[in-house]
C-alpha cells in the first residue's frame, strides 16, 4: 500500500463526521419521513454514502492499526470500499446542483 498522507487521512475523518452528523440531524429531524417524503433517492442515497465512508474509515483504522501486511481478502475488501469513494464525488455534483439552482 502506497503511503497516504496524514492531512489526506485527517481531512477524509473530518468529512466523514461531518457527513454522519448532517445524516443523523436529518434522521433526528424527517423520523419516518426521511424514507418517505420527496426527497427519499436522495436520502437513500446519502445514506449509503455514509455507511460506505464509515466503512472506508473502519477498515483504514484496521489495517493502520495492523503491523503485517493486509491477507488477500482484506486487500479485496479494501478495493471494494474505495471504490465506494466514487460515490462521494457523485454527492458533491448533487451539492454544487443544488448551489447552482439557487441562483
């Protein structure tokens, strides 16, 4: 595994919380009705995008905190849930439409 940078690793824990926390005021806000009303795609949507980065998160803090080299299944593991990052940019387009529709 390539080296990531420690700023890279910080700043990806800083928006994963801040995401989590954005997804737990909506749920603590919308009840039933984050699954429900109008916007429920993109609810869904944010919530899988939030269960994948903890996941991503989760796994960086294992393999960090292992001293050998990751097994094979640990490394196919760990693509699947970087390719799940993806996801994240695809969020940040709905953010910038949003912004953008505000004009």
């Amino acid at each position: 595994l390539n080296e990531v940078p420690s700023i890279i690793l910080h700043s990806n824990s800083v928006f994963t919380l801040l995401y989590t926390a954005e997804l737990i005021m909506k749920l603590t806000a919308y009840h039933v009705d984050f699954f429900t009303n109008s916007d429920r795609a993109w609810n869904l949507f944010d919530l899988i995008i939030v269960i994948c980065s903890l996941g991503d998160l989760a796994m960086t803090m294992v393999l960090a905190a292992e001293s050998h080299l990751p097994s094979m299944t640990q490394m196919r593991t760990l693509r699947i849930v970087r390719a799940a990052r993806i996801l994240r940019a695809v969020k940040m387009a709905k953010v910038m439409i949003m912004f953008s529709s505000l004009r």
